[in-house]
C-alpha cells in the first residue's frame, strides 16, 4: 500500500502551472450565425443586427461550424 505524501508529487516537472503573463491561445471560431432567409452572414457574431441589412427578415440562425469545435478542443494539445 501507497501513502500520499508530498514527495510523490515534488519530483514531477510535468505538472500544469499557471503563468498569467503567458499569451493566451488563439481561439477558434465555433460558432456562427446567419439570416435563415437569405444566408447573410453579419461581421459580429456575438451581436448581430435586429433585422438583416440584405433582406429585412428577423430571422437568424445560429449553428457550429463543421469542425470547429474539435480544431477549439484541441488548442491546448501538445
């Protein structure tokens, strides 16, 4: 049987640290927004306008972006 003590984890280098100075990730888009009428995609995604600037629907549609989020997962790999 094992104990838990100190000395277990004072040897390892591989643990995480946190450095806030270290630049952070660069982040994939995910997600992404469109008119459901005429597919106009707006340039903020985080606040789009009330109406579409092509058609003047009030419709839009927000959906993840084939395989963004697998490419978002995986920025912190390595």
């Amino acid at each position: 049987m094992s104990s838990y003590s100190i000395e277990n984890f004072v040897g390892k280098k591989d643990l995480a640290k946190f450095d806030p100075y270290a630049p952070a990730p660069e982040r994939a888009m995910v997600f992404q927004v469109q008119c459901r009428m005429c597919s106009y995609e707006p340039e903020d995604i985080l606040h789009p306008p009330r109406v579409c600037p092509k058609c003047h629907s009030q419709s839009w549609e927000r959906f993840a972006r084939p395989g963004s989020i697998l490419q978002n997962a995986n920025r912190y790999g390595d």
